[in-house]
C-alpha cells in the first residue's frame, strides 16, 4: 500500500531527477536523455500544482510543505483524514 507522503515524495524525487538530467553536461547519448528529460518536465506537476491536489485529495496526495516538515523530524497530521 502506498500512503499519500509516499507518492508526493515520488513526484518530487522524479521531478527533481529529471530536472538534473536535462542540466547534465555528460551523457553516453549525447541530447537523447536530456530531450526527454525537457519533454516531460514540460507537463510535469510543479509544487503547487501538488500543494492544491493535496487539499482536495489528502488520500491520495500528501503537501509537499508536509514532506519538507517529515524530512526535518517534525510530526505532520492530516487532519482532513481524521474527520471522515
């Protein structure tokens, strides 16, 4: 089962992954990663984008400001959970 942080963190790494790939300087194919790497962030969710989603859908995303304070140690409840 993945939880709502699991998945917002995903997008993140991934979002955060591709943007290092189409800044490389190196790569055995040369501008093949990179064009991908373009190409998909283009229509990527940027952080507000998954900030909004995570108000209307708390099972199924987690904020990214949530994900910052976890990292940090510091304890996050989603209180929209609570009440259902």
């Amino acid at each position: 089962m993945t939880f709502p942080t699991e998945r917002t963190q995903a997008i993140l790494e991934v979002r955060d992954f591709l943007e290092l790939l189409s800044g490389a300087e190196s790569i055995e194919v040369p501008g093949l990663v990179q064009s991908v790497a373009l190409a998909l962030l283009r229509h990527f969710p940027v952080t507000d984008d998954l900030e909004a989603s995570a108000m209307l859908l708390p099972e199924i995303w987690a904020a990214p400001s949530d994900i910052h304070r976890i990292k940090r140690g510091i304890p996050v409840v989603n209180v929209s959970m609570l009440v259902r």
